[in-house]
C-alpha cells in the first residue's frame, strides 16, 4: 500500500490534523530561514512567507474559479462542445433574459437611492434627540437578520388569501380594514419586483443610518455656527452644509448598496423563486447552472455580473485615493 493510499484510509480529522502540522513545519522552517539571512532580505523574505499562505488560497479559491467560469461561458450546457458567444447572445435577446436585466438596473437604481435617501432623512430626524440610541437601535435590527429570514418574515406580511377567508398577511389585512380587496402582492407583475426591494430597503435602512449619523456628527461645529450667522433655513442647512460635508459617507453606503443590489440572490429566491417576473442575475446564474444544468449560461452571467460589479469597486477605489490625497 502506498503512502497516498495509507493517508486516505485515515479519519477526515486525522488528516485534517497532519495537514495543520506539515502546514506548521513549512512555516516554521521558513521562518528559521528568514532568522538567518541578512538584515535586507530578512525582511523581504518574511514578508513573502506571511503573503504565501494568502497567496495560495486566493489562487485556489478565486483565481482559479474565475478563469475556469470565465472558460466554460464559451462551452455548452455540459461544457463539452464550444460554443463561442452564442452564450452571452441568448443573454442579451431572449426576452425572459432581458426582463432579467430590467430587474437588476431597477434593484441597482432603486434600493441605493431609496435606501440611502430613508436612512438620512432618519439620521437628521434623530440627531440629538433624547432617544437618539434607542432609535438607532431599533432602525439597525433588521442588519441582524439574514436575508433568508426577512424573506420568510416579509413573505407573511404579504401572503394572500382569498375573500372571505381569514388573513394571515399583514398587509391584506390592513387594506381589508381600509375596505379593499385583498391582493396577491408577489404574484401581480410589474409592482411585485418593488414589493421585493421594499424588503431590501427594510434592511439597509439601518445600515446608511449609522453611517450618516456618525458623518452628520463629524461635522465641524464651526462650520454649522458659520451657516447659522449667515441666516441659513433648514433646507439650505441641508443642501449647503450636511450633504457636501457627508458626501464621502453617501458615496460609501450608496456603493456598498449597489454592490449588494448587484449581487441580491437570498431575497428573490425565498420570496418568489424568481417567478412571475422577479428574477434577477444572481438568482438566474443559480437556476441555470444548478437547476437546470446549464453550464455555459450560468457561467456567462457569472461573468457579466463581475463585469457590472468591478466599475464600481474601481470607483470607489479611487474616491478612497481621491479622499486620502486630499487630507
């Protein structure tokens, strides 16, 4: 029996055990090596074997993943016979597709702005007010929740039952005490898709909240006593003080929104399973690939989604360069 054969017979946790110590070893060697070079190279040297580690699980697990699914958005469905861009053409002229990316620029439009809009306005509201903390708090909850379970909890609030039937939805049964019909909020296209990202709001609320308050109190009192004297209302305090003032803040929550709204999966896919018009890419890529074993489609709105995703980050990048020159 061979040495790999004798490693494989052994428990999951005894193996795990001899890969921690090589793991151990390696290292220590290393840095017992580092220990005799030169002062120059002592550093380079160190610096390279605490890089080495990261280095190879980044290589493993993005790098290589990437290229591969960057690869396979050529392939077919079984990612076998090469299919050049036939991939990212079905993406981009079939209609159920198209309405795929409707709903992607509308979630990447909408939550940012509503989101980040509903959090400021709450921040100034609160701003030094007597239960400022309890405020903060309770806006901030819903951060605590994962997005499966505010799907679950959200897909009460909207459930349906037919009239004359008890309702178990919060919001049917507000709009029968209104004297209205009760309506299937997650089925009737297009206003389901604004009922999701009500959820999504929901939940980053709490989130441009914080930021922005602590951004609103960063603001030099001078500055705030200045526009006073100069007999500024509250709406030019607003435009000409607070925003351009909180602006790096606003550019961080509404970047961080967008990438989240970009990426959004858990939500359409608890609540609606990307029917009756929902869907959006992330959740798309999943049922292709995972679903219904297309490969090649899957992988070509992996890409296209990191594609939509890196303009940001670059942007953001930069505003963060941009900001540190400045200071």
């Amino acid at each position: 029996m061979d040495q790999i054969s004798i490693i494989d017979e052994l428990p999951k946790f005894a193996q795990l055990g001899i890969g921690i110590a090589v793991f151990v070893v390696v290292v220590g060697l290393l840095l017992f090596l580092v220990d005799k070079l030169p002062g120059y190279d002592k550093g380079r040297f160190a610096a390279l074997v605490f890089l080495l580690p990261a280095g190879i699980l980044l290589l493993i697990g993005m790098i290589v993943p990437a290229v591969r699914t960057f690869l396979l958005s050529f392939f077919d469905g079984k990612g076998e016979d090469f299919v050049g861009l036939d991939n990212y053409g079905w993406m981009f002229t079939e209609d159920d597709m198209q309405q795929v990316l409707i709903n992607t620029l509308i979630w990447v439009i909408a939550v940012p702005v509503v989101a980040t809009a509903t959090g400021l306005i709450y921040a100034i509201l609160i701003d030094k007010t007597r239960t400022e903390a309890l405020a903060k708090a309770l806006v901030f909850l819903p951060m605590g929740i994962s997005f499966v379970g505010a799907g679950i909890i959200w897909k009460f609030v909207y459930a349906f039952k037919p009239v004359g039937q008890e309702q178990i939805g919060l919001l049917n049964q507000i709009v029968i005490w209104f004297g209205g019909s009760p309506q299937q909020w997650l089925i009737n296209e297009p206003w389901n898709t604004f009922f999701l990202i009500v959820v999504m709001v929901w939940i980053q609320t709490g989130f441009a909240t914080v930021v922005l308050s602590a951004s609103i109190k960063s603001i030099p009192g001078e500055i705030v006593e200045a526009a006073r004297l100069d007999g500024v209302n509250a709406w030019q305090m607003f435009w000409r003080v607070t925003v351009p003032s909180i602006r790096p803040a606003l550019i961080v929550v509404v970047v961080t929104m967008s990438i989240a709204a970009l990426k959004l999966f858990d939500l359409v896919r608890t609540m609606t399973a990307g029917n009756f018009g929902t869907s959006v890419i992330a959740n798309e890529m999943y049922t292709q690939a995972f679903r219904l074993g297309q490969q090649g489609r899957g992988s070509a709105m992996a890409v296209v989604l990191f594609l939509l995703v890196t303009p940001i980050i670059i942007y953001q990048v930069r505003a963060m360069r941009a900001r540190r020159e400045e200071r």
